[in-house]
C-alpha cells in the first residue's frame, strides 16, 4: 500500500541552500513571527553558518552580495518549534528503569535513537527541538535533555544535556507495586509504594537523604564523591538543575508544590491538567506550567487522566492569574502536532502571539536555552519554519523545516 | 462535579426551547456563504414560516416592519452543517448481536444527550443518524435535527436506509465478509421461499383448488422487511468499509444493492475503484493516516479527502464524537491543509451530505425556498479562532453562545469586558488574523 | 547421555592430549586449495603435522611428502574453516547469572562442556572453531572462550578469550537490575569508571581494567541504535573498541563504527530481510569495517552468499566467514588460514562454496576428519 518513496525528500528549490554552511541565504517577503515580539511584515532574514546573522525590515537589511535570496511572499516564519514534555517511541520499558522508584542519575539520553519516527513526525510539523524526559513509572525518574529533532548522532543533537530532573506524583509510579502477603517475595514489584502517601514518601526520603549526604560533605570534605543519585538530588537542592514535577490532578498539584516548598527548591510542574484550580498558588510561587495537550479536553471538560478534570479554558485561566506556562504534546496519547496545540489554545482565549511563545520563546527560557533557540534573532541558531500561512490557521503547513540553517523537512 | 455538569445539562436543554415559527425574521449579515450560490456581503436573508423567503443585498431587500431581525452584521452566515453519517446521540449505538436489520435508531434516540448539545454549538442542523460500525446488519436510520425534546420533534425523515458494515470484529476480514454473504444470502432464500409459496396459492386459486373466499394473508416477517425491502432495493443501504481490503467486497455487493460507502481509512489504492463507483462517499473522521513503509521505515502521510477530489469522486465529511475531529473547522481545515479546494470541503459539509441523503431540496445550502437553516458565526468557518455565535432552525433560534454555559467560563473576561466597554487585557478571542 | 564418570574419564583421558595428533604427517591433495580468502593454489597440497599446518604447495619437503599418509580431494576445493564468532550454543541458562546482571569475571570456559550435542551441528555446518560468549542476558556477562568441535567432542582452544557485554533488550528484560537501557549504560559507565579510579580492585573491576588497557577484547550484544550508540559511547569514553554482535541498525552509525574501529559479527540473513538488511554486508566492507556473519551454523553459507547477491565481492564474504571472524576474536594466528603453523581446519566442498547448490564433502578440524568423506579411507561405508 506504500508507493516508494522518493530518496530525496528535498526539492530542488531549496536543496542549494543546503549546500554549505558558508553559503548566505536571504528570506525576504516574509511575515516574521519572531517570538517573544511582535509580527514584522515583509522581513528580511539572513542565515549563514547556520546562524540568523541580520533580521529586520527590507529596507533595514542589505542582501549580501551572492547570498541566495528565497522570496517567501505570503509566507510566515516562526522559530522553530520547541515541545517541552515530548514523548519519542522509546518503549515505557526503556524509558523506566524499574529496578528502583528513584534513579535520579539515568539519562534518558542514553536510549534516543535519531531517526526515532516520532521525532521525524514533529520534525515534519515545525518543531526543532524537544525536551524529553524519562518516563512517568518512576518517583523520580532520571534527567531529561534538550536536543534537536535532526541529525544522527544524539551527542551532536544535544543542546542542553542534563536539563531537568523529573518527579512524578500521582498513581504512576506506585500502581506496579504490590504489598508483601503471605510472606513470598517472588517479584521486584513487592516494595514501596503502593500508594499515593507512599509515592510521596519516596520523594521526601530522597531529599532527605541529599540534604544529609550534602551536611556531611561540609563536615567531612575528605569523604569520597556521593552516589551520582545524590548529586543530581542535591544539584536540585542547591537550585543548579531544574525539577520537572509531573502531576495531574488538583491534589496532585498541591502536594508538588507542597514538597518543593518543604525542600526549598523551584520545580516546574509538568501535565498539570487541574492547573487552573491552583493558579493563585502557582502565580505566588512563580512555578512555571508544562501544559499538556490543551486539545485533549472538550468544550466542558472532564476526560483527564489520574483524576483530572482538565477543561478547555485552562490557558486562559494561567494566562489571566500570570502564571508563567508553555504549551506541550505531553503524554497524550492523541498526539496533535504541536502547532496544533497552540492553535486550540489560541481558540480558548489566548492572544496569537502568547500561543506562539508558548510553543517556542517560553519553552526555551524554561529549558534555559533562550540563548540558543526560541526566538529569530541575530546571533541566533537558524532553526526555523517557513509556512504556508498563519501557522495557529487549521488550513497552514510547514512548507519547510530548518536547522542550524539547512532544510531538513520539506513539503513534496 | 457531576451534580454541577447535570446542572449544566439541564440549562442547556432549555436554551433548545423552540420559539413559534410563524414569525418573519431577518437576518442581517456582512457575509452570507449561500454553498451553491454566489457569496453576499452585506446582505440579508428573510426567513417566514421557517422557509427563506428571499437573500439579498441589505437596502435591496424589504425586510418588514413585523420581522424578527437578528443583527448579525459583523459575523458570517451560512447554512447550518449537514451530517451524512453519525453514530451520535444514541444509548449504545451498536447491537451486541451481528445480525439485526429490524431495529431502529429511533429507540435508542436520547433527545437530552449531549452529542446534540455539541452538535447545536457546532452548527451542525442535520444529522444521519446510522447504527454503530460493529454490527452486520445493524437496523435503519434516519434524519434528525438536533432539537427538540422528543424523538417525534427532532425527526426530518425516518427510515432513511440499512446500516451494514464490514468491520471485522473479533474474527477476521474474510469470516465477516462470508457472514454478510451468509445474511444477505439468508433473506434472498426467504423471499424467494415467500414468493413461491405465494405463486403456488395463486396457481391453485386459479386451478380452482382453493375456494374463492380465501385470500392470500401470510405477510413478510416483520423482522425480515426491512431487509427484504434492502434486497429488493426499495430501502438504501449505508455500507461501512474499514479499508482498502473490504473493497472489493463492497464493490460486488454495490451490483446488487443501493448503497452508499462510508469508508475508513489506508485508502490509497483504492482510488481508481471507487471512480467505478460513480456516487458520493462518506469518510470516517480521522481523514489523515499515516503508513510506514517496510523497507525504509519512511512515514507517509495520506489524506482521504484529497485522494478522493484528486480522482473526482465527491465526497462528505464526518465529524468525531470527541476531540479535534468534532470540530467542523478543524474538518475543513485539514482538507484545506492537504490540497482540497477550500469550495469542495465546504460543499463536503453541507450540499453532497444533504443529497446523499436526499434532503437537497430542504437544506445543505441557502436558496428561497429551503428550510431557514442558518448559523451565524464570529468569523471565517475554516479559521480556528471562529465560534458559532447562534444557530437557527427552521426560523427558530435553537443555540446562542451567549447563553451557553459550557462556554461561560471561557467568555467571561471577554463578555466583562465588552460590557464595560473597557480595552482588552489581550487579544480578544475572537480577533481574526489577518492574512 | 552419557554418566558423569564417563564424562570425567573421557574429559581427562583426551584432555591430557590436548588436541587429537596423527603420528603420522597427512597430506592433503585437491584440485584448489584456498589459504586464505584471495590466496589459492590450483592443484597443490597441504602437509599437517600435529593437528597443524606445517607446509602449503611448493614448500612441502619432498622426504616429508613421501611419508605422509595421502587424501586426495580430486576436483573438490579445500578452504580455511569457518569461525562462528559468536555463539551459545542454545545454552543461554547454563551461561547467565540470573541473580545479578554484572559479572564480567564469571567464565565460559567452565560451562562449556564438551560432550554437548549442540557442537554435532558445527562441523557439518563447516564450522571449525567459535567464539562461545556469555549469555546476552547479563550486562557484563563473563569471560567468553575460543573453541572447537571434534568428531567425538569439543574443546576449548582458549579458555581467557574476550569479555561479553549485553545492551540488548535480553539483558533489561529481567526482574532485577538494570530494567532499561539507560539503567544499564549508567550501570556498565559506573563500574568502568570506578575500574579506572580504583587501584585495588576485585576480580570483575579488573576485567574491566584489562578492556581498557587493550588486554582484553570486548564483544557487546547491540541491536537498535541506542544500544550500538551505548556501546561506542562506552568505547570511546573508555579507550576500547568494542565488537557489536547482532548490530540490526549498523547501517544508521556506519561513520561512526569505522571512526572507532569497531567491528561488527552479523546475524543470520534470511532471504526475506529488509534491503537494509541484505545489503549491510556489503556497506560495511566499503566503509572498511570489519564483520563477520554468525547467528544460526547451519545458515553461514546462506547468509554469505545473500550478502554475495547483494553486493558483497566474493572474497569479502569468504573472509567474514573466516579470516575477519578470527581476526575480531584476536585469534588471528591460530583458526581463519590455512598458513603455516595454523590449526589444521577445512572444509571441502565440490563446487565454490558460496554456491549454495556445492555439495559439502567434509570437515577436518585439527587435521582429523570431523564429518564427511575420507576418499582413502579403507572402509567403503565411510567413503560416502
């Protein structure tokens, strides 16, 4: 039912630019969504090394000699685009190390596999750059990273290696394990927890057991290095790394923002369906919010998972609270292109240009990649995205995808 | 929360309440989308006794001093959406047994479901309502309108046709086409087992051997007419087809039947077949599929929509019970997004659904002489940022925004703030981008 | 079956020879002998001593040709043995540890037995000697050997070969650590790394030791691309460059694996594999890295001549069979050649052996016939 498929997915017009990082390519005639700033009307950009190297109206930009000019009339660029909490098709197996509930050192880096098709799918709908994490089985998981969606070496991808370290509240975690009856222990699974207090009770001990090991290194400088778990868990502590807080439901919500004031640390909250329930709380903390699939819910809500009851006027809520957030594919199954999702957010009352930082300026300052991606400027990465039109419009495609400057997806 | 989302329910349903429909209204619009006719900017559309009277340019028509006028002068109008097939608003769609062509929708019809709550604030005015994909022969449909609190006021036309399908469930695709041999097989036998039955009463009538008093009074099964009225092809049939590998079989029984398809999806191949055809089809709501190929493991994307109008076979749209399929505009809009001409996809929600089930004289575009149903909306329907403001059927208003309370939540600020007249914080919602 | 104390006698009594020795010299005749994939003689001999090569062609002494005892192959075609460089013989519960998934001082060697009927199917198979790794279960398996089949029973030629590493879903899929390969990258990197920090170390760390200063080989089973990724991560942040065993998404990391120098021992091909598949073999020798095909014996000829088809030169196929296999295992000197001093190990074939319709004749392992014909033989029954 497949007709062969064509060995070079990239046509003729653009295949030049890709030529050579050194050549010069001038965008001109474009709508230019920036991020993070308004819209400029018939843009001119230039892109070499892979750098944006000048961005500004026509008359304010000069087309270097020889540069390569794409008239991109009718056409918007957009950063490229960043998802936040991006789940690639490394199994739930590979992606929770089940051995222990808390394994803060593993990296999900480890298990990435550079044509993964997930990640080719998202590359094909404007997005650049993902954050993945590890799974959601674990209390604490591991560390996620930031890498780009192309190239085939994840080292080479990597642009932010150890980004986040990810807790997970709620039933996730401790719905596999099993209480000791009877006395036989023929499975791992026999352990804590086995509940949501026991879940919880994980993190506590976690940090507890940092906050001790980092006291004793004061004491005793001469005691060889902690465990590589302890060090990620005190790097949190000591506010170097940031924590990922996946939680759903209000309760849920509530309790991260609970044990992360009890420890001192900053976490962002990740999923975070019941967010709109807690805004006061989350506005007064300055916890950002990883929102998960806003079209995932109804007109009318309900339909979360563990608990939740998300409902399609969430962004709005944040957005008026102040409550910093940034729009995400999550762990829903539906899998929406991420553009999309910021277009149902764009319907449920935010401004276009809010549901496009969302998407992109805001999930890299939240990675602390802002220096890098996120936003078209001069001295920044090339990773951007020609469409067909307004991107938040349900009729637009990424006509081409491109990274550090070279097309890496093209519309046939 | 439930007790809250009953609430919500039962405020709803009273939004439906139908006004009397002997009323002139006017309809003011910046713009009317007629479907089959030219665009009008600036006009008005009379309806009387739930009938357009006339479309026009606003000063050209005469609107009466007794008309109802809804001042829609900034927002879009056009006819309501028109459903070729759902599954929607029925107590369990499908019969747990395979075989039951006697049933009806209009027993499991649940007037207060939300499904047509949904269906109003999507603009939606016409539904097929269809038994469920799991069954063989799953009973007869018919044309609703989602208002109304019986099934009797909701009614447009009942006994529309058969619902058959092709999905396999549980065993395979061969073994359901062989029992769908087997059903239709079955009833042929009882109708031919009647006919001759009957033909040996009349030879015997004749011959003399039955007295002239007694008549012919053995009648079809009533469990068995609907079905026989299929084979006699009195009564359409509405086939489901899952994909390319039931085809054939539909086409085959297509010889036999009046059928119209409603297919699924991995149709790539299917193209020059369903040109034979030489009728619309109905697509399921996922319209987008993707297929990896085995060799390189390269993902394609494939769009029904498009490979139908590239192979110039019409078609209608589905919409999904949940999720981004429920919306039209997200329906439309990804056949814009895959190369279907922006004309065809809206003709694929409204005029090909109302002909395909023969209601083309009463709806599906906006001429004189077609029932009064219009929705009006905020802005452009393929734009996502566009809300249906009011929904009108046969001359009655049968959905306001306004006064939807799913919706308020999301409105408040907005609604706050258009009140007192006060700048907005944001970007209003409904602000349309440019282009 | 046969009783232990049999076994033990057996074991002992044929142990104590090492390898099975002819007194007398043999001197093998045929039409073409190959020594090596690139190197054949046409109407040449061979002369074995002790269970070795002792002279090819020209160079045989005429005063040692006359005493030899003579097999004269004919038309048919000698060639080097096959080396099976991977393998466990099916054996995989006597070769993992199933308590704890790190054991890289645990050794074949000691589950290898010789009597096994599993090594009845090497010979005819044409293979001749095999690299028996630690089972994939295990993350740090244990300490694989080189070895042989006989006619009667096998031997180990090198108890101390390589260690087995596993990246494979084999070693996660187990209730114990690691679950995940992240888990078990980070637990293979924390024991290299403490192998390089630690100055006393036990028995397992100094394994690792040994990888790292170039002692010791390390053969890791890796499929998809995370875990081959895994594997030349280690490699490169740990000075070794590792042999991937199964490698499904080499044709992803080809720069990569020649940049590192690793090698790669191929699963079995099949007729109905991937394109990607079938035409790895012959990408990896362009990209001048070395592999060889193992998976099933009985399949090595089917999967040299599928690569031949798919572009594969021939002599390329015949060396993944032999020399480059030897060559991975460090056994280089010893099995893969017919050269002087090498054991004694080939196969005879009537036709070109990757001609999948040449009919085997027979396979000599250590200068003694371990299946097939003898044409000299004084029983008829045994000619055929």
């Amino acid at each position: 039912m497949i007709r062969p498929l064509l060995a070079c997915t990239l046509s003729l017009a653009l295949a030049s630019t890709a030529a050579s990082q050194q050549d010069v390519t001038a965008f001109t005639n474009a709508t230019v969504l920036p991020g993070g700033a308004p819209a400029m009307r018939e843009a001119t950009m230039i892109v070499a090394g892979g750098k944006v190297v000048a961005l500004g109206s026509a008359d304010a930009v000069e087309i270097p000699v020889g540069a390569v000019v794409v008239d991109c009339a009718g056409k918007t660029i957009t950063p490229g685009l960043i998802d936040a909490s991006f789940m690639t098709s490394v199994t739930a197996d590979d992606a929770n190390e089940q051995s222990d509930e808390v394994t803060p050192h593993l990296r999900i880096l480890d298990s990435l596999d550079p044509e993964d098709p997930m990640m080719r799918r998202a590359r094909r709908g404007g997005v650049t750059t993902v954050h993945v994490m590890p799974g959601t089985q674990n209390v604490i998981g591991g560390l996620g990273c930031v890498v780009k969606t192309h190239g085939s070496d994840p080292d080479q991808m990597v642009v932010k290696q150890d980004a986040t370290m990810r807790i997970v509240m709620g039933s996730e975690p401790s719905n596999r394990n099993r209480a000791i009856r009877g006395g036989r222990i023929e499975s791992m699974y026999y352990r804590r927890p086995t509940t949501r207090m026991g879940v919880v009770w994980a993190v506590r001990r976690a940090f507890f057991d940092a906050q001790e090991a980092m006291q004793k290194t004061q004491g005793a400088p001469d005691q060889g290095p902690p465990s590589p778990g302890i060090e990620v868990l005190t790097q949190v502590l000591q506010g170097k790394m940031t924590a990922v807080t996946t939680a759903r439901s209000e309760q849920d919500l509530r309790t991260a923002l609970r044990i992360a004031d009890e420890f001192g640390y900053q976490t962002v909250i990740d999923e975070a369906q019941d967010a709109y329930m807690v805004a006061d709380e989350l506005a007064e903390r300055k916890a950002t919010v990883m929102l998960g699939a806003p079209s995932a819910t109804d007109v009318g809500g309900g339909g979360g998972r563990d608990g939740a009851a998300p409902r399609s006027g969430t962004v709005r809520a944040l957005a008026d609270k102040g409550v910093k957030f940034v729009i995400t594919t999550g762990t829903n199954t539906r899998r929406l292109p991420l553009v999309r999702e910021a277009m149902f957010a764009a319907r449920n009352g935010l401004g276009p240009q809010q549901a496009l930082d969302a998407i992109t300026i805001e999930p890299a300052k939240l990675l602390g990649v802002d220096d890098r991606i996120g936003s078209l400027a001069k001295g920044k990465d090339a990773d951007f995205v020609i469409w067909s039109n307004d991107p938040l419009d349900p009729a637009a495609v990424a006509e081409s995808v491109h990274i550090d400057g070279k097309p890496v997806s093209q519309l046939r | 929360m439930n007790l809250s989302l009953l609430r919500i329910a039962i405020a709803a349903a009273a939004v439906a309440v139908p006004a009397t429909s002997q009323d002139l209204v006017a309809v003011k619009a910046k713009t009317i989308h007629t479907i089959t006719g030219p665009s009008v900017t600036d006009g008005v559309i009379l309806l009387q006794n739930g009938r357009i009277k006339e479309i026009g340019k606003q000063g050209e028509v005469e609107i009466p001093w007794a008309a109802k006028v809804i001042d829609a002068s900034d927002k879009v109008v056009m006819p309501t959406w028109v459903l070729a097939h759902s599954n929607g608003g029925m107590r369990g769609s499908n019969e747990s047994m395979q075989n039951v062509p006697w049933l009806t929708v209009a027993d499991a019809i649940d007037p207060g479901s939300t499904f047509f709550e949904g269906m109003r604030r999507n603009g939606v005015g016409t539904i097929h309502v269809m038994p469920g994909n799991a069954t063989l022969l799953g009973g007869t449909g018919m044309v609703l309108r989602p208002a109304g609190r019986t099934v009797e006021d909701m009614t447009m036309a009942a006994n529309t046709g058969m619902k058959l399908s092709l999905q396999a469930s549980g065993g395979s695709r061969l073994q359901k086409i062989r029992e769908m041999r087997r059903a239709i097989a079955e009833i042929r036998e009882y109708l031919a087992d009647y006919n001759r039955q009957k033909e040996e009463f009349d030879k015997e009538k004749a011959a003399g051997a039955v007295g002239d008093d007694k008549k012919w009074e053995k009648e079809i099964d009533r469990k068995k007419q609907a079905a026989v009225d299929l084979i006699e092809k009195k009564l359409g049939g509405w086939l489901y087809v899952p994909s390319f590998a039931e085809l054939s079989e539909a086409m085959r029984m297509g010889q036999e039947l009046d059928l119209n398809f409603v297919l699924g999806s991995n149709l790539d191949e299917a193209m020059p077949m369903l040109q034979r055809l030489k009728k619309p089809v109905v697509l399921a709501e996922g319209l987008e599929y993707f297929e990896t190929d085995p060799e390189t493991r390269e993902e394609e994307q494939f769009c029904t929509a498009k490979m139908l109008m590239d192979a110039g076979v019409p078609f209608a749209l589905s919409l999904g019970s949940g999720g981004p399929t429920s919306n039209p505009w997200w329906q439309l809009g990804t056949c814009v997004r895959n190369g279907v001409s922006r004309k065809q996809a809206l003709e694929a929600l409204t005029i090909v659904p109302a002909k395909m089930i023969g209601l083309d004289e009463q709806v599906g575009s906006l001429s004189e002489g077609k029932l009064g149903n219009l929705q009006i909306l905020t802005g452009d329907p393929l734009a996502a940022t566009t809300w249906v403001h009011m929904v009108v059927l046969e001359g009655e208003i049968v959905y306001e925004r306004s006064k939807d309370p799913r919706l308020q939540y999301l409105f408040e600020a907005a609604e706050e703030m258009s009140e007192s007249g006060a700048p907005a914080k944001e970007e209003a919602p409904k602000k349309e981008e440019g282009k | 079956m046969h009783s232990i104390p049999h076994r033990l006698l057996g074991g002992l009594l044929l142990g104590a020879l090492v390898a099975p020795t002819c007194a007398q010299d043999l001197l093998v005749r045929a039409s073409r002998i190959v020594i090596a994939p690139g190197t054949t003689l046409t109407d040449s001999a061979l002369l074995v001593r002790d269970g070795k090569v002792a002279y090819v062609g020209d160079e045989i002494p005429t005063e040692a040709r006359a005493g030899a005892r003579t097999v004269d192959y004919g038309e048919a075609t000698v060639s080097p043995g096959f080396v099976l460089a991977a393998t466990t013989l099916q054996s995989d519960s006597d070769l993992a540890e199933g308590a704890f998934a790190f054991t890289p001082d645990l050794r074949v060697a000691e589950a290898f037995d010789p009597w096994s009927e599993r090594l009845e199917h090497l010979a005819p198979s044409c293979v001749t000697s095999f690299g028996m790794t630690p089972s994939p279960r295990n993350v740090a398996g244990g300490i694989g050997v080189l070895a042989k089949p006989g006619k009667e029973r096998g031997r180990v030629l090198e108890a101390d070969a390589f260690v087995g590493f596993s990246l494979t879903s084999a070693a996660r899929s187990q209730e114990r650590e690691p679950t995940s390969l992240m888990g078990a990258r980070a637990m293979l990197s924390d024991a290299f790394e403490t192998a390089r920090v630690g100055v006393e170390v036990g028995p397992d760390l100094a394994v690792l030791q040994q990888v790292m200063s170039g002692a010791r080989r390390a053969m890791v089973y890796a499929d998809s691309y995370a875990e081959i990724n895994a594997a030349l991560a280690l490699g490169q942040r740990f000075n070794f460059a590792p042999v991937l065993i199964g490698a499904r998404d080499a044709h992803k990391v080809m720069a990569r694996l020649a940049e590192r120098g690793a090698g790669v021992v191929l699963p079995t091909l099949t007729a109905t594999a991937r394109l990607a598949e079938l035409e790895l073999p012959s990408k990896l020798a362009e990209a001048g890295i070395a592999f060889c095909f193992a998976g099933r014996p009985d399949q090595l000829r089917t999967s040299a001549a599928l690569a031949v088809r798919h572009g594969l030169p021939r002599e390329a196929a015949m060396a993944a069979l032999t020399r480059t296999p030897a060559t991975l295992l460090g056994q280089q000197a010893a099995v893969g050649a017919l050269r002087q001093g090498c054991s004694a190990d080939f196969v005879v074939v009537q036709g070109d052996l990757l001609d999948l319709g040449a009919r085997h004749v027979a396979t000599w392992v250590d200068g003694a016939r371990a299946c097939g014909a003898d044409p000299e033989a004084p029983n008829p029954e045994e000619r055929r």
